[in-house]
C-alpha cells in the first residue's frame, strides 16, 4: 500500500504495534527495549551525569571528551506522544550527536501525560532552558549565545513550544530550533493525518490518543488550546530562531510539519525543511537503510553549523 523505501519495506511487517490504549504495558516494554539498547552504547568520548535542576527536571548532561572550541550546546526533548519514553529512548542517539558535533548535550526527563498534562512538559523544557542559558552553560564551557533546541516528534513540538515561551517572555533566546517529525497540530485535519491509519511507529489513533492525554479528553481540536501547546496554533511566528524541519513521507504528521515549516518562512523565519522519501515516523531509529544513513547525517552537518564554532 505504501511506497516504502527498499531497504525498510521488507521490515516492516515484523516491527511491533504498540497500543496506546493499553498504556502501562506499552511504557514498560518501551522502557525494558530502551534500557537494554542502552546498555550496549559505547560512550567511549563522551561524559555522562544526571543532574537535578532546582525546581525543575532531571536531566542527563553529556560532555565530549574533545569540545568543539567556542561552540553551543544542544538541549534535546525526547519523543513518545507525550505519554510515553525517557531520556533512556534518545540516549544512544544523544551519544553519538556528541561525538559527531563535538557539542554537549542536556537531554531533559520532562514529566509525561496522562498524570501530568500540559503545561507540564513545557514548563520542564522551559526550566531546562533557563538553567542552561544561566548556570549550565558555565557549567559545560559552551557559549550562552549558541543553545539549539532538538527534538524529536512529541519532543520537537514541546521544544517549538519553548522557542515561542522563550520569545514572548523575552526569555533565554536559542540560537536555532530543530524539529524531527515535530507533533504540531492538535486539530488532526491534515491530508497526512487522514490517509496513514495503519502506519508503524505512529498513525491516526495513536496520534488521536496523545492528544487526548496530553490536552485532556475533550480539548483537542477545540478554540482554546494555546500554540504553546500545538505550535501550528500560533499566528504569529515572527522573531524566532531559525529552523530545521524533517519530515517522513508515509508518516501523518507529515503535512503539520511541511505547513510549519512554510508557516515559519512565510514569517521571515530562515526555514530548512526535508522530507524523506520511502519512510515513516521513526523509521531511522527502528531499521537500518542508507536513506536513515542520510538523515542522521544530516542532523550532525546542521547542528555542527547551526551552533558550531563557526555556526
């Protein structure tokens, strides 16, 4: 039914379905699969700590051995529909990030729906943000003026969310926002959206469930919701950072993510948006191909120059 990639589609029928409904259960296998991956990380180059920021979220902090001279820092929210995953989901990632960039990195374990729901990821993000744009940055010898925010999926969305806090608190500034398969729209009525009800990684139900968490049952889609929430809300998107956005081509958060992106460009935001072709939300991080190959790739080139030395 769908185009995938040559190298993903013979996979795919052998991935598991997670089921959103059945939330517990879905969180402890997610979290017993993370655990295990993460134990086979080689984190030869690159520091690891968890630290508590004062009335605010554990994060896990992540040094290179060799830092990249005058450079940033990336602060990195990790995907699961708001509801699901830990800093444990992004941690083999989060390690290779440091050793390709030569950035460090401060991945936050922001608190999850449905037991915490919004503002709460938000404002854990947010209170990453400001302890690394204050004490962090001395911490990691980084440069206050070059923070990329990181994110993917739901994490991409809370982080676009912070990108507009920060702005309309005249709070910490990030130098760049980089958004993964960003969660954007809670109104769900995207072409996308409609068409992938059967997708792995992601598709319509559980896209329709996370919502429901993460807004409460009944808020989706209705006047009130804020852009701090569902950043496609905002109708005003001037004076952010510059932004990155990738998008998966059979995945149905595709559309929100390719209207954002024009949405930013549209208002004199410096945009770069790629959709990659053959894959679906998640792809990269489940299968191996060279089309994942190419996107990771990509993440290191961008960020290097987004809050490099030279960025």
């Amino acid at each position: 039914m769908y185009r995938y990639d040559d190298e993903i589609a013979p996979h795919v029928e052998g991935l598991p379905r997670r089921d959103l409904r059945e939330l517990k259960a879905t969180r402890a296998a997610l979290d017993a699969a993370a655990a295990a991956a993460a134990a086979q990380v080689d984190p030869a180059g690159v520091a690891v700590e968890e630290q508590e920021i004062r009335d605010g979220p554990r994060v896990r902090v992540y040094r290179p051995d060799r830092p990249v001279d005058g450079g940033g820092v990336i602060l990195h929210a990790h995907g699961g529909g708001f509801v699901m995953c830990s800093v444990e989901t992004s941690h083999a990632r989060s390690v290779e990030l440091v050793r390709e960039t030569g950035l460090p990195l401060v991945s936050v374990e922001y608190r999850l729906a449905p037991e915490h729901p919004y503002p709460a990821a938000v404002d854990d993000v947010y209170a990453a943000l400001e302890w690394l744009a204050g004490k962090g940055v001395d911490e990691l010898g980084a440069d206050p003026g070059r923070i990329a925010l990181h994110g993917v999926s739901a994490g991409a969305g809370l982080v676009a969310g912070v990108a507009l806090l920060a702005r309309d608190r005249g709070g910490p500034r990030p130098r760049f926002q980089f958004l993964n398969i960003p969660v954007l729209d809670d109104r769900q009525r995207s072409a996308s959206i409609r068409a992938f009800t059967d997708t792995p990684g992601w598709d319509t139900t559980k896209s329709a469930l996370s919502w429901d968490a993460y807004l409460e049952r009944g808020v989706p889609g209705g006047a009130d919701v804020e852009p701090y929430a569902a950043p496609a809300r905002a109708t005003d998107l001037r004076d952010l950072p510059p932004a990155y956005v990738s998008v998966m081509e059979f995945d149905p958060l595709r559309d929100e993510g390719i209207a954002y992106a024009s949405a930013l460009l549209a208002a004199g935001v410096p945009t770069e948006l790629h959709v990659f072709p053959g894959t679906f939300h998640g792809s990269t991080a489940m299968l191996s191909s060279r089309i994942g190959d190419r996107e990771r790739a990509e993440e290191v080139e961008v960020l290097r120059a987004a809050v490099g030395s030279g960025g």
